[in-house]
C-alpha cells in the first residue's frame, strides 16, 4: 500500500483508509526498518500523527483536500522544516531548527501531505554514498552492506524499503539519480529554477534542485506537480507555467520521437558490463514504443567531473562561510589556549567551530573552492570551469537539435559496498560521472529502474531532456514502464 | 601648496564615499531601513543570512543608483551583476557581502567644484566608478561591563549603499569638502540620499599622499587611507594633519611609496590626529565571484534615458535659473536650492504668485525657514501655502501695507484656516486715504514743531519719532506714506 502514492490516495477517497492509519503504518514501518537502514535523521509520531489527523478532520467535515492529502512524503534534511530539525547530517547544524519552513514543504503542507520526518544524506549533501552523514550510514534495503548511494541515500532507501510512496530529495550532480538508481526507484532532478530553491540549504547554488523520488513515472509526475513553480523568493525560479503533467502520460506510443543514445558513456573504462547491458536493452524497450534511436556524442562530456569539481566546491565554500559559530550552528566553547593566543579569541573560534562542526569531505571541498577562487589561481580554475561550462551546455544544444531525449546510465556500477569508497575521494567522484552533465547545462533528467544484475542489485537508465521538457521525460518514462516491470521489483526487504 | 620651511608638496587625494539609498526597504529583503530602531529588530532571514534563505533584489535601489550616476556624469553600461565579497567578521552574518566586482552600475564619471584659485572657475574631479553593496551590520564592543563583551546589531545588514570611487584629482582638505558638499547637494536633491554622516548615511574614506618636488624630481610618500571620520569638517582636519605627517615622516625617515605599502590610518577626532589602525594594507584576497542567486541585471537603454528625463535640474542650474528668472542673488538661491526639492517648489509658487521674487526669498529665508525650524515641521505640512504668501506679498508690494502688518498677517495665517483676505479683514487692516494721513501728519507737525525745525535743518531722520506715533494713533498708517506726507508738509511750511 506504502509504494503508491495514487494508491493512497484512492484508499482514502473510497473510506478503505483514514490518513491516521496511513500515516500509522508509515510510522510503524519507519520505526521498524530504521535500525537496518537508517534513512532518518529525525521522526516525531506525534506530530505526524496529529497532521494526519487534521487532514481526516478536513475530510470529515467535507473541506476541499490537497492533492496530496494523507499521503506520507519524507524529507531531505537540507530543506528548512519550522517544525523539525534541519541537520543537513552535518555536526555544525545538529542542533538547529530553522524559523521557517523551505517552499517546497509550505507546497507539501498545502498539498495536504503528512511530513513523516527529515531523512539522512551526506554532509551537506556531500557524496555520492551517504557515508559522510553525521548521524551515520544509511544502508541499501537490496543489500545492508551496501549503499544507497547519496547524497539523497536516506530519501531513496526509505521508498525502496517501503516507508513512504514519496519522498523529496535534492540533485546537486547526480544526488537524486545515483540514489535512485542504486536503491531501483525513479526520480526526478528538475530543470534549474523549475522548483524554487527558498529554504534549500545551500551546496552548490547555481547546481542545486529540489526533485521528486517514487516507485513509479506516475508518483513522481505527481509530485513534481505539487512543488513545481516560480517563486518570487527565489530569483533564479523560473517564471514559466507548470504544465498537466499527468496529462503526460496517457499514452505508450513513442511514434516520432527521437531518442539519442550516448554510446561514448558505454565504452568508458570502468563502466560495469551490467550497466552497459540494461542501456541496450532499454534503448529497445523504445524503439519498441516507436521511438527512432540515434547514436549521439557529447563531445566535452569528458569535462563535467573536473568542471563540476571545480564549481561545486568553489560556491560551497562560499556557501558555508556562514557556518562560523558566531550566530547559529555549533560554536566550539573550549579553545585550544595556543590557539586563542595567536590568532586571538575571535578567529581561533570560527576555526575551531569548523574544524569541530564540518566533517572531512565537507572541509575539503571548502578547501578545494577556497583555492580555486583564490586571487591568481581563479582564473586557471574558476573562471576555465565557466568556460568549460558553457561548451558543455552547447553540446547539450546541439544534440537537443538532433533528437527529443538522450538516453544514458546514471551510474557506471550498481551500488557499492559501504566503506569502499569512503577513503578515496577521486573514486567517489567518478560516481557522478554521466549525472553532472544535466546539472551543468541545467536541463531536467529522470532515473528509471532497468532490472536487476546477477548479484540482485538495482541497474537504472537516465533520460535527460532539454530545459523545461519534465513532460517528454515523463511521456517516455511511463512508456517504458507500461513496458517494463522493473519499477515493480521490490527487495526483500521490503515492508508490506 | 608649500610649507613654510620645506620643499614644494603637491597633495593627492582620492575619496571612497558610501552613500546609503533612500530606500523603505533593504537591498535583498522587505526588511525596513529605518535609522535608531533597537538593535536586531528590523531583520530576516535573509538579512540574517539563515541557512536556505536567498536574496531576492529591491528594483528601487537600482533606480537609485542610476539616478545618482547620472547626477555625476557616469554612464550606466547595459549589463551588470552582482558579486559576492568573501570575509569573515561577525557583523556580516553570510561570511560574504554581496557587492559588484567588475561591472559596476556606474562607470567613468566627474563632479565639477569650484576652483580654489580661481573662484569663477571649476576644476573637474574624476569618478571611476559607483557600485551597489549591501551593508554590514554593527559591531559593539562594550568595554564598559568589564568582559571583553561585543554585541552585534543587525539592523543595518542589507541595506543598499553605493560606494562612489573618485579618481585622486583632489589637492587639498578644502577640495575635499567642497567636493563632499558638492556630492552630498546633488544626492539630497535628487532624493537619492539623506547623506547624513552622524548617522552613517554617507561614509567617508580618504586616500592621501605627497608629491614632494626636491630639487625638481618628484618623490610620492606612501599613501595612507584615512577612515572614522564623521563630519566634513573632520574629513578636513583629518587630510591636514595627515599632509603634515606625512611631510614629517618623510623628512625623518625618508621613506616612499616604494617603501611602504598602503597603511590604514583611524582619525582621533578629540586628539586631533591620524593614528595606525593596520600597518601594511594585507593584500586581502576576496575571492570574489558571481553570485549564483541572483541573476545579472540588464539595463536598456530606455531604462536610463527614462531616468535622464525625469532627472530634473542639477542644483548648479536650479541656481542659475532662480537668479535670472527671479531676479535673486546667487547667494540666496544657493540657500534656497540647499533645502531641497519641495522648498524650491514652494518659493517657485510664491515667487511667481507675488510677482517679487527678492521679497519671496528673503521672507522664505527669514520667517518660512524660521518657522520651520521652530516648530522641526515640514515645507509640505507648513500652514502657510505658497499661493497665501505670495497673495500677502503681492500686496506689500503694491503697497496695501508695510511687512510689519504683512507679518502679523502671517502670524495670524500660521494659526488659523483664513484666506489672505478673511485674515487682513479680521486684522483690520485697511487702507488709508491719503487725506486722512495728511490731518494725521499736521496734528502730529502741530504738537512737535521742534522736528519741523530738526529736518529744516538736515536732520531727516527727526521724523522717525513722529512715524511711530503715527503707528499708534492709526495701525494702518503707511509708513512709507506718512514719512512721505511729513517731509511735503515741512517743506511747505
Ligand atoms: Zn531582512
């Protein structure tokens, strides 16, 4: 029942269920794999089950309901909650409780939507395992040796453990898709600007989106639907009018439209055979559909990690200055007396508040972007990656005068065992691999479950479609899964 | 110039000068910009730089700044965009300002000022560029409790300044002034800016140094920039003393701007003097960049010819215009015009109304402004319309009265709703026919002939005794009229 959000719904409409019972059996199933898996940071029965309760009485009382109402969605810690914690799985903000709430939760609570609690990530949404969280690991439901992937790990392993149908994460360079794909659920990273941003806390400013995480093409859309929108408090929304997206997805028939697949990704060293495999496959999934299918190149597409390594630090370290100890956040209260001697009381607080409050991925990257943006290295670093940037994004356009879609891998592997990676930064990088690109050109780009490989681990295909196409990438990912049953698998983990 | 004993010196100085717009509300959020609210009550999240908080522009501030650098000639490029300033300081809650790097609203401008050697002349002060920023907040450090205690009020975060660069063309502490006071007019009148240094409003850095000619070679002493300083005035005495340190230093230690770099030198206003606030200028390294939250701002054309066109008259030729038009002093115009826009209007109003504009403007200046000042109001609140005064002064003009009744009919329009006309009836205040006066004047001649003989014998200014008695025997005597009468009847008799 908990990995349909459409389901939900019409359990309540019939009176099969009250959002009391729903939110219950959330609860109770939250409770019961969070020792396993780990996907919160912070749950509050109370308080979930006295929203629930609202929205029955709305019910009750015959009030028009969200579209959302009495569906349980988690959230990512990076998103300002008034009535949670907002951690972003990181010591510096253990503590905090922001006074006010992100757009995107207003959105869920005017959707009716019961918040059941905020879920782990990377520090500051810095990783691709989860493994850099403060409030410890969060582990694959397919395998718990395993990670989900990251930074949105928790919001990806508490659908596929099946807590909630929904839940929202947020898409730096690959943190909806790469979870996603590693834990065999959809989601969404939006076109830049189509989600606002107001109340997302900030990694990497000019990269960052908040997105949609559900079993189906069908949950996501719906989602999308409830926090998409220009928003005057964030100035690089974009003002154009959310489309029906629902209305996307009536048909299977791809019949003339041009999907372009990027065979270059395939062939890259270390790019699992699996993985190489379910791309094929799907890209006859398509044609199947009616979909012509194109070989198409990304010519500087060996560029985006070193690109996107260069820009996403270089903002994060800005970002984060503001994380000094001296308004909010952590403040280190004993200072090390050798140090309060020589750099005085004031700068011997920020930097022991930082080195105490940040964890070792966060302050490298701070280190990194305070170096790249530094006066006589700016322009060798910084200012190359804009360049860089910008070829990037012409690629994009050029392939996007060829072909509707481009279909790809979102990972080179399935899901690796927690503590592989975790001590070689450069090989956690190369996780992002085929999902910065989106983020760099800003265009929207969807995960989709494409089988199992031999070990039963999730394998995932991405689409990516030009700026404000979010419809085309629903239109041909519902086909697919009317085609498939992949979206279907469940691990056997999994609470029914 | 040159000091008494020494060599030749030229001083160079350029001004950095941070204007606060006069916007409601802050540059990147609806929070008010009120001056002497308690600390930490006009703030956000945004101005509080709270995590997921973003910044979202204030249009007005960027009108502003257009206006302002059209007030000092500066072209407004198509394209600018905002930069993000990166230090640490617990008054800038973001650890980065958002400031302009390098495309600045305003670019390439000068301020004409009055020659100091020649009056009649003006010598051309270069701007280099005017940038938009958001302000810091305020560090208190209270020493007075004993602990080593700051606070921090975060009322004035994000409010919209635009830093005005000059280029170092300034060559005295008086060009100086007259270029802050020159600055400070056109940005008063032009409603950018209230321009107030008490309050912070217009904050003032000066770049000084020496060009010392020995024996026909140029040596330049290191440049240092002098900050704190919170009136004109002290800006003035600041660069003094700072010529004369400078000179001694140099004399004693001989060095040059090759040997020293950029200090940053705090002024003492009680002592009188500069003092060292850091002794090498640290090459700070920024780190600047584009902000990511906010999107570069395109300004067409229209937009600043728009601008261009509502600009209205600069004070320098609101002056001229008020002297050949009204026929005042250049003095009198410059006090009317200092006052600003909503004065200039009213004594245009009442000018024109009463056909005197000498009279208009000497009453502005005397019983208007007194007024004024008296009860703190406002020109656009005052009692007195402008249409009334120059209906009473047309009158004085044509000579219905003297300016003493015209006062007391202004004394009687300040308290009350009455037209000009209901005022003088419930005064009354009525003409007086000429034969009436002159039975008045040979009552008055009758019972004093000793000042027949006083103004036989040259002394005209007899009759003034006679002329106040004549004010209490008839309030509506003519003054002018009754001095008249008297000298005819004299003479004749
Ligand atoms: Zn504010």
């Amino acid at each position: 029942m908990l990995d349909s959000a459409q389901e939900v719904l019409q359990l309540q409409s019939r009176g099969d269920a009250t959002a009391v019972e729903i939110a219950t059996s959330a609860m109770d199933k939250i409770e019961a794999t969070q020792g396993s898996i780990n996907a919160f940071t912070h749950i509050n029965r109370e308080l979930v089950l006295s929203t629930a309760e609202a929205v029955d009485q709305k019910r009750r009382n015959g009030e028009p309901l969200g579209p959302l109402a009495g569906v349980p969605v988690a959230v990512k810690d990076v998103l300002c909650t008034r009535d949670m914690p907002t951690t972003c799985s990181s010591n510096m903000l253990r503590n905090f409780r922001p006074p006010y709430d992100a757009t995107v939760v207003e959105k869920l609570r005017e959707a009716d939507a019961i918040i059941v609690g905020k879920t782990n990530m990377d520090e500051f949404a810095m990783g691709a395992s989860t493994e850099t969280s403060a409030f410890g690991d969060t582990r694959n439901p397919w395998d718990v040796s395993r990670t989900p992937g990251g930074s949105s790990g928790g919001a990806t392993a508490c659908v596929a453990a099946g807590t909630v149908p929904l839940s929202l994460g947020t898409d730096t360079g690959g943190s909806i898709r790469q979870p996603s794909g590693f834990c065999g659920v959809t989601g969404l990273k939006p076109t830049y600007g189509r989600v606002s941003r107001y109340g997302l806390i900030a990694f990497a400013s000019s990269l960052d989106q908040v997105g949609p995480i559900g079993w189906s093409v069908q949950d996501v859309a719906l989602l999308l639907q409830c926090i998409a929108g220009y928003e005057p408090r964030d100035s690089t929304s974009l003002n154009h009018e959310v489309p029906d997206y629902q209305a996307a997805l009536q048909s299977n028939d791809l019949r003339g439209m041009k999907i372009g697949i990027l065979s270059e990704a395939l062939d890259v060293d270390g790019v699992d055979e699996a993985v190489r495999n379910a791309v094929l496959a799907s890209a006859e999934v398509f044609r199947d559909a009616g979909a012509e299918i194109i070989d198409i190149s990304l010519p500087h597409s060996k560029y985006w990690v070193p690109t996107y390594y260069v820009i996403a630090p270089s903002e994060a370290s800005s970002n984060l200055s503001r994380y000094d100890g001296a308004h909010y956040g952590h403040r280190a209260t004993q200072l090390a007396p050798e140090k309060s001697e020589s750099l005085g009381p004031l700068v011997a607080t920020y930097c022991q508040s930082r080195a105490e409050g940040f964890g070792a991925e966060v302050k490298r990257r701070i280190m990194v972007g305070t170096y790249a943006l530094s006066e006589g290295y700016a322009d060798q670093y910084y200012n190359q990656a804009l360049k860089a940037r910008r070829l990037i994004k012409g690629d994009y356009d050029a392939a996007f005068s060829q072909v509707d879609l481009l279909l790809g891998p979102v990972s080179p592997t399935p899901a690796f065992p927690l503590g592989e990676k975790v001590d070689d930064p450069l090989q956690m990088y190369l996780c992002d691999l085929f999902t910065v690109g989106a983020n760099l050109a800003g265009i929207p780009a969807i995960s989709l479950p494409a089988g199992k490989d031999a070990s039963g681990l999730p394998l995932a295909i991405q689409l990516q479609a030009p700026a404000l196409e979010e419809t085309r990438l629903f239109f041909a990912g519902a086909a697919y899964q009317a085609m498939t049953d992949f979206h279907k698998l469940r691990p056997d983990t999994f609470q029914p | 110039m040159t000091l008494s004993d020494g060599y030749p010196t030229e001083t160079i100085i350029g001004l950095e000068v941070h204007v606060q717009l006069k916007t409601q509300t802050k540059l990147f959020c609806s929070c008010s910009t009120r001056f002497g609210a308690p600390p930490n009550t006009q703030i956000c999240p945004v101005c509080l730089g709270l995590p997921g908080a973003l910044p979202v522009m204030n249009e007005r501030a960027i009108d502003l700044a257009i206006r302002a650098g059209l007030a000092i000639d500066c072209s407004i490029p198509p394209m600018t965009k905002w930069d993000r300033k990166q230090y640490f300081y617990p008054d800038l809650p973001k650890g980065y300002q958002i400031s302009q790097f390098d495309l600045p609203i305003c670019a390439d401008g000068f301020l004409d000022i009055t020659d100091e050697a020649d009056p009649v002349k003006t010598r051309r002060i270069g701007i280099i560029r005017a940038h938009l920023e958001e302000d810091a907040g305020k560090s208190m450090h209270d020493e007075a409790t004993g602990r080593s205690d700051s606070r921090i009020d975060l009322n004035r975060c994000g409010t919209p300044l635009l830093e005005i660069v000059s280029h170092p063309d300034l060559r005295s502490a008086s060009e100086a002034k007259e270029f802050l006071a020159e600055l400070k007019l056109r940005m008063t009148h032009l409603g950018v800016s209230d321009c107030e240094m008490q309050e912070g409003s217009l904050r003032v850095d000066a770049n000084v140094n020496l060009h010392i000619d020995v024996d026909g070679k140029k040596v330049a002493t290191p440049i240092a920039e002098i900050k704190n300083m919170n009136s004109f005035r002290a800006v003035e005495h600041a660069i003094e003393h700072e010529v004369d340190r400078q000179y001694d230093a140099w004399e004693e230690t001989g060095k040059t701007i090759e040997d020293e770099a950029k200090t940053t030198r705090g002024w003492d206003d009680a002592k009188g003097k500069t003092f060292l606030q850091r002794e090498k200028e640290e090459s700070a390294d920024y780190r600047y960049f584009p902000d990511p939250d906010l999107l570069p701002i395109r300004i067409p054309q229209q937009r600043v010819d728009e601008a261009k066109a509502n600009l209205g008259e600069l004070p320098a030729e609101l002056c001229q215009r008020l002297q050949t038009q009204y026929g005042i002093k250049l003095y009198d115009a410059n006090v009317i015009v200092k006052q600003g826009r909503e004065l200039i209007e009213y004594f245009e109003e009442a000018a024109t109304k009463s056909g005197d504009g000498k009279r208009t403007s000497s009453w502005i200046q005397q019983d208007v402004m007194r007024t004024l000042n008296e009860t703190q109001a406002n020109i656009g609140e005052f009692a007195v319309t402008a249409q009334q005064l120059g209906d009473l002064l047309q009158r004085v003009t044509r000579g219905d009265f003297d300016n003493a009744r015209a006062r007391d009919v202004f004394t009687h329009l300040l308290k009350t709703n009455d037209s000009v006309e209901d005022a003088i009836k419930s005064l009354g205040i009525e003409a007086v026919d000429s034969n009436e006066i002159e039975v008045l004047c040979r009552e008055l001649l009758d019972a004093n002939p000793q000042v027949i003989d006083d103004v036989k014998n040259g002394k005209q200014q007899a009759v003034g005794a006679l002329i106040g008695q004549a004010k209490k025997k008839n309030a509506n005597a003519n003054p002018k009229q009754v001095r008249e009468t008297l000298l005819q009847l004299i003479e004749q008799s």
